[in-house]
C-alpha cells in the first residue's frame, strides 16, 4: 500500500497554482482561501454561474450533467491537477453541469472577479488555464465514448484508476450506490463488476471502502479510455512538484 506522508496545506498542492509563476503565486496567495470540502457538498449548481474558482488541494470533485427524470452521471474528474469553474474564464458565466465534491478534503477558493481579472492580463496564466480546460475537455469526451462503448467492467476499473490518481493512495472512500450514480448505470450492474475484481485479488472492498491490492490488473482491465485520457493530460499540464513534509 502507498500513501503519500501527510503535508501541511499549500497551495502549490494544487498542480495548476504550482505551476504558477513565483511572482503570480505570491500574487495571488493573499487572495486564496483555504477551505474544507465535505462530501457531497455542492460547488456549484447547474445553470449558474460560479461564485468561486475551486482548486482541489485533497478532495476530489465530480462535474455531473443530470436529465429532467432525475438520473445523472458523471462526465468528468477533478482534483489536485485542475479547477473547478472553468466557465470563469472561458466568458461562458453559467455551467451546465453540476459540481459536487465526490472525496471530502481541502482546496483553495478564489472569487470569481479576482480570477476573471487575471485572465484579462493574458500572458502565462491563461495559457494555462486553456491548456487545462483543453485537458478536460479530452476527459469529457472519452468519458463520453466510454460510457457508450464500454462494459460496466471496464468503466469500472477507469474510474476508480482516475480516483487513485488524484488520492495518491491505494485506497478510495467510494460505494456502490456512489459509483452507479457516477457511470450511470444500475448499482446491481457495479456490484456485479466489483465482485468479479475481488475475486481476482485486484481489490478488497467493504462498506463503501476500496482498497487496491493489484493496480497493474486495474490498468489491464480497465478499456483505454483512462490511458489516453491521461496521456493527454500529462502532454498538456506540468507535471506535480515535490512537496516538503
């Protein structure tokens, strides 16, 4: 099992704000608001417009579209290597999707104005966040292919790969219920999969607690939807820096 040592909170655990440059970070630290992000908490509603860029530091987020029937799914993944509000400074103001912490923890909030400002200057900071908006753009849309082409299985093993990457650890907070919800599907049909990967010693799952014993075999079984989508966002995004304890 790996897990990552505990770190005080820093907004350079957020790869975007990492990647900043010095001068923009000490800009923009005083105007970062370290926030607690708990489970299921919603960021931001579906047709309005984000008060806040968030920047995932620990929780992760999930972006879901849902219908007028009431069933819902989710078409993209957001952690320590993105944002949530994209709509800030893509000029669109409302979003159509809902964003809804999927992993209780921390991150850094921004007021919408403040960062609206910053995308007026140009220069290496909307660069950025372009690149990153073009990142999850490619996940949106493999999900998209996947959800449509995939097994239940593979859609499975992809999805639980996209939680590991941003956790940095071998285990996830996620149940069945949560996880049908997430692909869309039936829970019988994620209970059915999870079983078949526990019988290949690939996880150990109890009450609502994942823990990935083989993630060599997640990756193999997973379709490759997860290794072109993070191929893309490793072509695109800077990679993580080393953190002191």
């Amino acid at each position: 099992m790996h897990i990552l040592p505990h770190l005080s909170p820093d907004p350079q655990q957020n790869r975007l704000l990492a990647a900043l440059p010095a001068a923009e970070l000490a800009r923009w630290e005083p105007y970062l608001e370290l926030v607690d992000l708990s489970l299921g908490q919603v960021l931001c509603d579906a047709g309005q417009a984000p008060v806040y860029a968030v920047f995932p530091t620990t929780a992760i987020v999930s972006l879901v579209y849902g219908t007028q029937e009431g069933a819902s799914s989710e078409i993209a993944v957001v952690g320590n290597e993105g944002v949530v509000g994209i709509s800030l400074f893509m000029g669109g103001g409302a979003t159509p999707n809902q964003a809804v912490v999927q992993s209780a923890g921390e991150g850094y909030r921004l007021r919408a104005s403040w960062i609206k400002s910053a995308m007026l200057q140009g220069g290496p900071v909307l660069q950025m966040l372009l690149r990153y908006t073009q990142s999850l753009m490619a996940q949106m849309a493999q999900t998209a292919v996947c959800n449509r082409y995939h097994s239940i299985d593979q859609q499975l093993c992809r999805r639980l790969l996209l939680g590991l990457d941003r956790v940095g650890s071998d285990e996830l907070d996620m149940t069945q219920e949560l996880a049908a919800s997430l692909l869309g599907v039936r829970r019988e049909g994620v209970t059915c999969a999870a079983h078949k990967l526990q019988l290949a010693g690939v996880i150990r799952y109890q009450r609502g607690h994942i823990m990935v014993l083989d993630r060599l075999q997640l990756e193999k079984r997973s379709c490759e939807c997860y290794a072109v989508t993070k191929k893309e966002h490793d072509r695109l995004l800077p990679a993580p820096l080393a953190l002191a304890a």
